[in-house]
C-alpha cells in the first residue's frame, strides 16, 4: 500500500520547513508562461527551503518500491486505467503475457514523467526489466499509432483529428516516418501493432480494472530489482527516482 503504515511515524524531510517546488522547465517552456524560477527563489527566506525528498502531499513510497506501487502510489488515474485496461483486453484476447507487459507498460512515461515521446521513454525506462521483444514493441508503438494497417484490423485513429487537426496526417515528422518503415520489416512488428490494436483511446469505455490479476504475469516477465525500483543501479533507475521524488529541486 502506499504511505505509512500504522503506527508508522517516521518524520518527513525537511520538518517543519515551508518547502518550494518549482516546476520543470519541460512543463513550462513554449507555454507562454513566465519563467517560475526567480519568484521561487526570491521566497527563500526564513522558513522556506526548496523541496528535497519524499512530498508529504504525495502517498510515501515503500521502502523498496516494485511496479506495482507506482501505478498505485504515482501515476494518474487516466493513465493507470488505460494501461490496465489495454493489459486486460490483450489478456482477454488471449495474447502472448509477451503482448500483455507490453500493453501494461506502452505509456507508463505519461503516468509520472514525460509524455513527448512516451513511447521511447516507456521503453527506455523498462528495457532494464523487462525482455528485449517488449521494450522494442513499446519503443515502436508510437510511430505505428499513426500508421493504418487493414489487413491487421488498424485503423488510423478517428480521435487524431480532434486531438492534432486531420492536417497532421500529413505532418508527421521525419523520425516517425522512418520507424514506421524500421517497425514494418521488423520480425515484432505484429507484437507492437497488437499493442496498438490494444490501445483503449479517449473515447473507448474503460472499466475498472483489479492490477492483481496481472500479479502472475509480472513475476514472469518483470525483473524487480531486490533495492526497489529506482533504487538499483540500472541504465534507467534515475528515471524511477525521479518518478519517486518528483518535486525534488535537484
């Protein structure tokens, strides 16, 4: 579960203090929105210090954090609904558990992290984890969203025109249309076009979905590191920090 126990009463970082967050420049830049930075910092006086640590308004993660905890202690319901309810019509499906951690995970950078570029960021942040066929189908959903496939039973996203303008069809950017071609000839590409086939878009009904039932598959096809995620020694472990302490100032 996510917080303290009972009876637990350990002191949160900075007790006492008046802790400032000042947001990243990645949640700003190109907004319009002034610079935050000299105003945060101009309220460090007496009191107030700049926030390090775990956030008392956010649930404290267990000691040694495993998926799990994440999609109950850090990412938003949007998107752990829809990554739960994408694993379970794959599993429905009776997809490969291969199918299955890829669709739990394809968006897990939009949970908590960074949503430019989700699909590589997913990916990156779970190749230490997980098998090389499910990190490459995560990594490559993303270009393959856009593309249609009838043959599969893909379409083109009819909500892509509300979200981007139908003009965006046309406009995709030269990285994407290149793995399109990189996904098309690969010997996965029909474990990240299922992926994208099992993507429950904005407009699809969602039920709530028990993470339990997936228990099983992540034992099989998860590596949780005995430190706790983030607190290992991974290519990507800076990643799940971040997701833990997401206001650290540094």
């Amino acid at each position: 579960m996510c917080g303290n126990p009972p009876g637990d009463d350990l002191p949160w970082p900075q007790a006492g203090r008046e802790r400032l967050i000042l947001s990243s420049p990645i949640g700003w830049v190109g907004t319009g929105a002034p610079d935050p930075e000299p105003q945060v910092l101009a309220q460090l006086k007496d009191n107030a210090v700049m926030m390090m640590g775990d956030n008392p308004a956010l649930p404290r993660m267990p000691e040694r954090p495993t998926l799990l905890d994440f999609f109950r202690c850090r990412f938003g319901d949007f998107t752990v609904r829809h990554l739960l309810g994408s694993a379970k019509r794959a599993l429905d499906g009776g997809h490969s558990e291969t199918v299955v951690m890829a669709c739990l995970l394809h968006d897990i950078s939009n949970g908590c992290l960074v949503r430019p570029d989700h699909g590589y960021w997913s990916a990156q942040i779970v190749a230490p984890y997980v098998s090389e066929e499910v990190a490459w189908a995560i990594k490559y959903h993303q270009a393959l969203r856009y593309l249609p496939d009838p043959a599969a039973g893909y379409d083109y996203p009819a909500n892509y025109d509300w979200f981007f303008g139908q003009e965006y069809r046309d406009e995709l950017p030269a990285y994407l249309r290149r793995d399109m071609d990189v996904a098309r000839a690969h010997k996965w590409y029909m474990t990240s076009r299922i992926v994208t086939i099992n993507d429950i878009y904005f407009f699809d009904d969602m039920d709530p979905v028990d993470p339990a039932i997936f228990i099983d598959i992540i034992a099989r096809n998860f590596r949780q590191p005995e430190e706790g995620l983030g607190l290992d020694d991974s290519p990507s472990s800076h990643m799940w920090r971040t997701m833990i302490w997401p206001n650290n100032f540094l």
